[in-house]
C-alpha cells in the first residue's frame, strides 16, 4: 500500500519512476529494457495467450516486470 501511495504521489507530480523499479512496462520500455525488438515481445505475447507475464489493458499490453524476466530466464531461445 505504501508503494501505491508513493507511485500516485509521483504521478500527480509529474515525476518519472526509473524503469528499473516499475511493476509493468509497456512494450517499448520492455524492449529497451530486455534488449528484445517490439516486434519480437509482441510474437511472444500472441504465441502465449494465456502467459502470466503479461497484462492486456484494452489493446495496450503491458508486461509483467518480475514475471517476464522470471520466463526470460527459463526460456533456451525466443
């Protein structure tokens, strides 16, 4: 809950939560931050519909920060 009210305390401040403390990045962080095209994230998104490392807000996807990384590490190839 702290978290929470920290995160919309900055919201409202206009201020920028580093990348690497987020709980979800969208594909284009994703793909800066996992060194993986945009193209490539959202194959992986579609080959895994039902994937637990992802979250569909409307048509945006957002993924899993924890979750992907934690697929990333048990995938042999992508």
């Amino acid at each position: 809950k702290e978290y929470r009210r920290q995160r919309q305390m900055c919201i409202r401040e206009g201020i920028d939560i580093p990348i690497w403390k987020r709980y979800l990045l969208s594909v284009t962080e994703a793909a800066q931050f996992y060194h993986i095209g945009e193209k490539r994230l959202r194959q992986i998104v579609d080959i895994h519909p039902n994937g637990e490392f992802y979250l569909l807000v409307g048509n945006k996807v957002l993924f899993k920060k924890e979750q992907f990384e934690q697929f990333l590490a048990e995938s042999t190839a992508i």
